[in-house]
C-alpha cells in the first residue's frame, strides 16, 4: 500500500539565548555615580547588559519514517524525547528546520486541550467554530451535529461557554468534533488522558473504527503503553530527538520500558494556569533515603508532592503499578474509607507504604493520577520506574533455589491440619 506520510531527513532545531549579566546595588550606582559618573555609566553598563551567547537545540534531528493508508501508529519516548515537536511539524503548526514531510491526504489533529476553542462562546457555537477551523463546511457541521453532541456527552452544557468547562469537558468536545471530521489522517497527544476512563474507552473504539473500518490513518502519543498496545501495530521510539527503534508494537515497547531510566527523584515544572499540578514523585527505601532499586525485603514509600492553585472538590490521588503494559495494581488514597477529599490551594504531600515481598524480583513502573471520580484526570504523570533486587534473606530464593516465577511476591499465610482418626 502506498505512504500517505513520508518523512525525510527531518529536523527541527531552536535557538536558546542564554543572557549574562551583573547584579548592582543602588549603593555601589550612587557612589560610582558621584566619583566618575562617565566611566561608571559605561563600564556598569557593559556589565549589567553582559553579552548574549545563543546555543543550538536540535528537538528532533535525522528523522526518516513512513506511514502507510490506515495504519495506527503509536509515538513513545520519555519526556523530552521530541514527541510533541514531531506532531506539531506534521501537523504544519511549525516548520522544520531541515528535510521534507509529504503528506497525502487532509489531517486533523488534537494536540491541546481547547485548540480552537473560543472561551467565550458555547459549547454548540464551538463546535461549528472548531469544524470551520479543522475544514469542514457548515453543511457538513450540521449533519454531524447531532452525532458530535451525543459522542462528546455534553448536552447539559451544550449552550454555556466554554470557559466554564472542566479540562475533561474541554477533551470530549474537542475530540467528538475531530473524530467526527473524517480526515485521512488523525493526529493524537497525551490529551485523550484528561478524559474519564469511560470516555478514553469510547475514543480507542472510535479511532479503532477510523483505521479498521475507515481505513484512514492515526498517529498517536501517549505514555500509557498499555493503550498503545491496544491501538496500535506499529510503534515508533524517540529518544533525544532521533528514532531509537520503529517497528512491531510489543518489541518497541519492550525496548522502551528495559531501558529506562531507574530514577529516584523525578520533578516537573509547574503550569499555574492548571488547577493543580503533581511537581515532584521520591521513592524512598526504609531508611527514607533516595532509592529507586529496593531490596525485596525491605519496605519503600512513594512520595507525592503536587500543589493545588484553585481549589478542588472531590478528588484523589491514586498510583498504577504496571509490568509491562500489565497493569498490576490500582491503589487509591479512598481505598479505606472510600471517601474523597476536597482540596484548599497550597502544597500538600501524599507517600505511599509499599510492603516488602509485594513485588517480586525484576523492573516495574508506576503512574500518578490526581483525578476526580470515574479517572477524570487533574494531572497525570506516567512511567515512573523502580527495581526489586534479590537478597541473601529472600525464603523463596532458597526454597525454590532461585526466583521463583511471577510478578507478585507476597507471603501468605498457609494453615495445615491432620485430620485425626
């Protein structure tokens, strides 16, 4: 089948000015002032001003691919890797520094929560608003009126602007218009992970009918292997700006996850503009000293710094520990009482207690999601990594001489009795 995407030699670089300067105090300004005013002015000024130096960023460098009619094809990599960057050139919003993109059909993307969206108009007058700006006619708008309004579930607030949606409201309308728009080409961020679990369910299903029965093509990123698995054939890895490996879903992905970074401190950059933000993920071991590789008989906590700037009701925190693209096991903050919290801004620190032999010995990740009910998300973050080592201590190391399979290690309790006669 022929290549509806064909990228040649592409690269993307920036220019990062880096300004050096001096810092003067109104002392040291009065007092040069009053001894040489000329000399001070031109000499304080060289330093205060200092000189620019401009280094060179390449985002993405050297990047060859096709992709062929109706193909789904997953982007991966660990922040920085150049993901976004690569969608934004195809999706024509930036030019490319180097090389050439050939694209064979019409294309739509979904790149940011309410890109094209008017704040002021209502969700009814957005959707015609989106649709003109994605290239559909207002005839065309009309007649998928009905079905966008149904697939995004937003009838309630179908006439209130749109500034008084959730980030979640924001996603389902966003992506019921694109959806809807029939191009030949879908072009799909992390933002489906905004969405509730039920909604992220119902965009694989409609993306899954684009490619399968449509036969148009998808070109998604996500962090969530496990929906990469489930969407898509072929899988292309980026790490610093260049293709690490492309080709069948799982041995990507594998390549992936065996060679991330094991790190035990993670931060992020805040963005105030959310409503609240996760800014640092620890692990620490028993000793509550930064480790990321534990041994199986030691205990670890996992530490939640996140901070809240408008306040939130009914939420929680929760982690998903994964193997692979498996997901092991979901445990929240209302697993006990089942109740959720309401959130004042300011900065708050949630830590998990891990137990010993829950894990057994091997590599796993977790994600962190801050979300309301039914996983609406508030901020997510996603693959962070930790190993479980064997020890000298370990009892099923020396029963079984050796690991013993499985990915979990609890010990449970086990009760013999003899039946007497």
């Amino acid at each position: 089948m022929e290549p509806i995407i064909i990228v040649k030699n592409i690269g993307k670089k920036y220019d990062i000015v880096h300004q050096k300067g001096g810092y003067i105090t109104l002392r040291d300004v009065l007092a040069g002032i009053i001894k040489k005013p000329l000399s001070f002015i031109k000499n304080k000024t060289k330093e205060v001003i200092g000189r620019e130096e401009k280094e060179e960023f390449w985002a993405l460098k050297d990047l060859n691919f096709t992709i062929k009619k109706g193909e789904a094809v997953g982007v991966i990599g660990a922040n920085g890797a150049g993901k976004s960057t690569l969608l934004k050139l195809l999706s024509k919003i930036t030019p490319p520094t180097t090389g050439e993109i050939t694209l064979k059909g019409s294309v739509a993307s979904l790149l940011e929560v309410g890109t094209g969206f008017h704040p002021e108009l209502t969700g009814r007058e957005n959707i015609f608003l989106n649709g003109a700006v994605l290239g559909m006619s207002k005839k065309e708008i009309a007649k998928k009126f009905d079905s966008i309004v149904e697939f995004s579930g937003i009838e309630t607030f179908l006439d209130t602007p749109v500034k008084r949606y959730s980030s979640g409201m924001y996603v389902r309308l966003a992506f019921a218009v694109a959806a809807h728009m029939e191009p030949d080409i879908l072009i799909v961020d992390e933002v489906l992970a905004v969405g509730d679990a039920e909604f992220q369910k119902k965009c694989l299903g409609k993306m899954n009918e684009i490619t399968k029965k449509a036969g148009r093509t998808v070109l998604f990123v996500s962090h969530n292997m496990s929906t990469i698995q489930k969407l898509c054939k072929k899988c292309i890895l980026l790490e610093k700006g260049k293709i690490k490996m492309a080709g069948e879903t799982q041995k990507v992905i594998d390549c992936y996850l065996n060679n991330a970074e094991i790190r035990a401190v993670t931060e992020y950059r805040l963005n105030p503009n959310e409503s609240a933000q996760i800014s640092k993920i620890t692990i620490l071991d028993q000793n509550e000293k930064y480790q990321a590789r534990i041994p199986i008989n030691q205990n670890f906590t996992i530490k939640i710094n996140y901070e809240v700037f408008k306040e939130i009701k009914g939420a929680v925190i929760s982690v998903f520990f994964y193997s692979g693209e498996d997901l092991l096991l979901l445990s929240a903050e209302s697993d006990k009482n089942a109740k959720l919290k309401s959130y004042a801004p300011g900065e708050y620190t949630t830590s998990v207690s891990i137990p010993s032999f829950l894990f057994n010995v091997g590599t796993y990740y977790f994600d962190v999601r801050f979300h309301r009910p039914s996983l609406e998300l508030i901020d997510h973050k996603q693959n962070i990594s930790f190993e479980i080592l064997d020890t000298e201590n370990n009892p099923k190391s020396e029963i079984f001489k050796g690991q013993i399979s499985g990915v979990m290690a609890s010990i449970l309790d086990y009760r013999t009795n003899k039946k007497t006669i």
